[in-house]
C-alpha cells in the first residue's frame, strides 16, 4: 500500500465516522418531535381557554406559526355542537383556518359561544385575542 492510499483511505474513514453524529442529529433521532396531524391546539382568550383539533399537517404548521408570532394569528372557524376536543363546552369547531384579519361579528369569548351556540357570529368563531398556547398530539 503506498502512503497516498493509505492516506485516502485514512481520510475517508474519518470523514464517514465524523460525519455519522451530525447525520442522526439532522434526522431527528435526538430531537423532540413537533406534533403532527392530527393535533390538538389549546387557545387561550384572556382568562378563557378552549381546544381545538388540528386535523391537517397544514393546520399543525399554521397553528405553530401563529404560536411563534406569525401574521396568522387569529384562529377561524364554523362552530358545531358537541365536545369533540374541546372538553368544558358544548361546541367545537370545525373547517378551521388562521387568518391576518376577521370581522369583528365572530370576535368574542368562549363563554360567550357557549351561551349563544351556533347564533354566535353567524356561526363562526373567530376571536381577535385568541393565542396558541399549546399544541400537544390527538
């Protein structure tokens, strides 16, 4: 063997196990794993707090940008009777979507969607002041 080859060969070791950790950390398997669909968001609107489920990849992506400070903060959508996720009421909602801007006939409280039902905002939900404040998977 000359010393070139042994130098090539040498190298190439090095670079394959060197490169093995940063390859499993860029995989995830030492990383906690973001929630994906389906997911459950709890919103928060002052002292009130509701849950809603992210059925969608796209929703748990929209629902993370809105936690980190996006644009599409305010949470949108068609109320419905029963529970589903959203333990403590007799609604929930569904066709849900993250919006810049509503109108202020949907704004308003949990509490004020459960004394209303689906009269409330002409059967849509959309509180202004609503956060995320977790997303945990369904």
């Amino acid at each position: 063997m000359t010393k070139d080859n042994a130098m090539t060969i040498t190298t190439a070791r090095f670079l394959i196990l060197g490169l093995i950790p940063f390859s499993v950390t860029a995989c995830g398997a030492r990383s906690p794993v973001a929630p994906s669909a389906p997911a459950v968001a709890t919103m928060r609107v002052g002292t009130e707090s509701f849950r809603v489920l992210l059925p969608t990849d796209e929703l748990v992506a929209a629902a993370r940008a809105a936690m980190g400070g996006g644009s599409s903060r305010i949470l949108n959508g068609v109320i419905r009777l029963g529970t589903q996720v959203n333990t403590g009421y007799s609604w929930h909602l569904e066709e849900l979507s993250f919006a810049e801007v509503a109108i202020e006939l949907c704004d308003g409280t949990p509490s004020m969607v459960e004394q209303q039902g689906t009269a409330f905002g002409a059967g849509r939900f959309c509180p202004w002041n609503a956060r995320v404040v977790s997303i945990t998977p369904n």
